[in-house]
C-alpha cells in the first residue's frame, strides 16, 4: 500500500537555526512528490514538485531534494513567517486517474 | 498565477439542510478538480475526483449521494452536502490541475470552507 510518513510531526526552532523536515514514501513507481505548505484555516499553499531521484528546488529559504526513499524540505535561516505546517504528498495513479496521497505533515514553529 | 478559488469561506447551517460549496480556477482551465476534507490537525483526505462533462470519481467511504459533485464547466465545480448532519463539519478544500502542459500534475488549492452543521 503506498504510504508517506512525514517527520518530525512539530519542530520547533529559533530564528536563523537552520534544519530539515523528512518525507519517506513507499509508492509503486513515483511520478512526483509535491511540498505544500498550510497556514490555519488555509488551504495548502503549492512549494515545490520533484520527479526524479537527485533533484533538487529552491525557493527563497527551502530547498527540496528527493531520493528513491524519501524527500527532505531545508529550511535556511528560518524566520517567524516561515511558521507553518508542510506537508508532502505523492501523487498516485487510481482508477485511470491520478491523485495526491498526503502525509500528516510537519507542523514548524519558529520563534525569534 | 494558478489561483483557486472557494466560496463562501465560511458557513453555519442547521442539521438537515443542504450547503453548495463552489470551487473556481480563476486564471486557469482544469478538467480535473479535487475535493478534500480535513479534520483538526489531521491531513488532507481525499473524497472525489471530479472531471469536467462526466460523474465525480468517489473514494472508498464517501457517500455519492451525500456529496454532489456538479463539474459544470472547465474553471467550475462545486460539492452539495446534502441533509447535512453535525458529523459533516469539517474544513472542505478544493484542488485543480491545470489542462496538462509539459507533463505537470501539480494541484493548486482553494483557501478552503470551514463548514459547521448545528
């Protein structure tokens, strides 16, 4: 069954100390993993989509890298605006048709 | 770019009465959009997938009847509760994929409808 476990489930970190969010999944044939992040009361907000193992995206203070097991969010540097929860999906193939499978997210507090 | 849109943002309603929820892509034309709910701090669950011009494809355990889905038109979708029971509150969010270019399969989401049955 295609699963994706993210961690940790919060983090909590002090302005400019930087870190990682972990994504694994087990997904027959991947055909992309997606990073969203999620204010409350919001809906996801699109980062990131990697298709290949070895690729890598940036934004601003993140980076995204994928493996064939698992995907990590960087976050450089992090200021209080970057508080958030990240998730990360997969995207699988169903019926014909394609669809996300998320992770219960990372919850990401930063404090200045 | 990619914007969706939700409307209303917000609704109270009383148990068995029906609530419309519109899905719109402002910027972009999508034969496929989405329909998530999502409990407090938990992820997004998926309910249907819904294709412009044909039936709403339902995930295991939702209710076809329950949860209308009407694709109307390439930037339109919209979700019915209908006879809503205080179980249904939820967060409802709505995705789009974008008419497919350059092999992308990325969703953009709507802000969501918090909607709360008394």
């Amino acid at each position: 069954e295609d699963q994706v476990t993210q961690s940790p489930e919060a983090l909590r970190l002090q302005e400019g100390e930087s870190s990682s969010l972990n994504c694994s999944y087990t997904v027959s044939g991947l055909r992309g993993l997606f990073w969203y992040r999620q204010d409350p009361g919001k809906g996801p907000e699109f980062l990131f989509t990697l298709y290949s193992a070895g690729e890598e995206k940036e934004k601003e203070r993140l980076k995204a890298t994928l493996t064939k097991k698992e995907s990590f969010l960087h976050i450089t540097a992090p200021k209080p605006e970057d508080s958030a929860t990240y998730l990360c999906a997969v995207l699988q193939t169903r019926r014909r048709e394609t669809a996300l499978i998320f992770g219960k997210g990372t919850t990401l507090s930063v404090s200045s | 770019g990619a914007v969706v849109s939700q409307h209303p943002s917000r609704v109270i309603c009383k148990s068995g009465t029906s609530v419309k929820i519109e899905c719109r892509s402002l910027d972009f034309q999508a034969t496929t959009m989405f329909w998530y709910r999502q409990f407090p701090k938990k992820s997004l669950m998926l309910m249907a997938t819904s294709n412009e011009g044909s039936k709403a494809t339902y995930e295991q355990g939702v209710e076809k009847d329950k949860f209308l889905i009407n694709h109307a038109s390439l930037t339109l979708s919209t979700l019915t509760v209908t006879s809503a029971h205080p179980e249904d509150s939820s967060f409802y969010i709505c995705s789009a994929r974008p008419i497919r270019l350059a092999g992308t399969d990325t969703q953009y989401f709507g802000p969501g409808t918090r909607l709360t049955v008394l």
